[in-house]
C-alpha cells in the first residue's frame, strides 16, 4: 500500500464505517467525496491554509471534483486517500486523489479536483498567496 501512496505527500487514513454504506450493501458514491474531502482538507492544515483564512479571508473553494471507481467498498475496511497537486496556475489548481483499502490491499478509486483561490471578503477569484504557492513547491518538493 505504502507503495502506491509513495508520490502522494498527505495520506489519510480513514475507516469505512457501517453507515457508509447504502441498500446495496457497498459504500455509496457520495461518500468516496467525502473521502478525497477529508485527504484535500487534512492537505491544506498541513499548508498552513486554514490559518491564512482567517488572517486574510483567502482561502481554497473547490471548482470542480471528479471521481473513478474501481472496487466497491463494504464495511469494515480502512482506507488511506492520497491528496497531491499536479498543476499550479496564478487563480486555481489541480489536486488528484488515491483511495487505497486495507482489506482489497489495492486502488478502490481515483479523482481529480479544480481548487479556486477565492477572496471571502469579496466574494471573487483571486491570485493564490505567495506564501501558499511556496508551501505547496516545499510539501510536492518541486517548482511548478
């Protein structure tokens, strides 16, 4: 597993819990969201991001969000979601996404995100911090 997660420089480990799962005995599509929800969040903490939001009212909102299944999830299971960014622009970003599960010892599924860097204040799109742009460049260990 720590091999498929190796270009990934947050992991979350998350436990599939019962009520995950809907009528048909499997995760429900909505949850794997939640999942790469909890992997791009725990990202951002480890940026520093959270903290810049409340300082400058900057912060990420998330564009757009993608999602391919692989292997259906059931309960129990542990999942580990890999969050990393592979494209940098001025405004906006791209984040892809790993769930691996304990018990398939495998990919479950993969997704992709468009993260905006979006003014609170004043409710628009704006250039992404310096600080932040540099935060992401030191975690990936590379200039975009």
């Amino acid at each position: 597993m720590k091999e498929l997660l190796k270009t990934f420089p947050v992991v979350t480990k998350i436990p599939v819990i019962w009520g995950d799962m809907d009528s048909f005995q499997h995760v429900n599509n909505v949850i794997y969201f939640r999942y790469f929800e909890s992997a791009r969040i725990q990202y951002f903490e480890t940026l520093g991001w959270l903290k810049i939001i409340e300082k400058m009212g900057i912060g990420p909102i998330l564009g757009s969000t993608s999602c391919r299944y692989r292997i259906p999830l059931t309960y129990p299971d542990t999942v580990f979601a890999g969050a990393k960014i592979t494209d940098l622009h001025e405004k906006r970003f791209t984040m892809e996404y790993l769930l691996v599960s304990e018990k398939h010892e495998g990919p479950v599924a993969e997704g992709t995100g468009i993260v905006v860097c979006y003014n609170y204040q004043k409710s628009q799109t704006t250039t992404i911090p310096e600080v932040i742009q540099q935060s992401i460049e030191k975690l990936e260990d590379r200039i975009f």
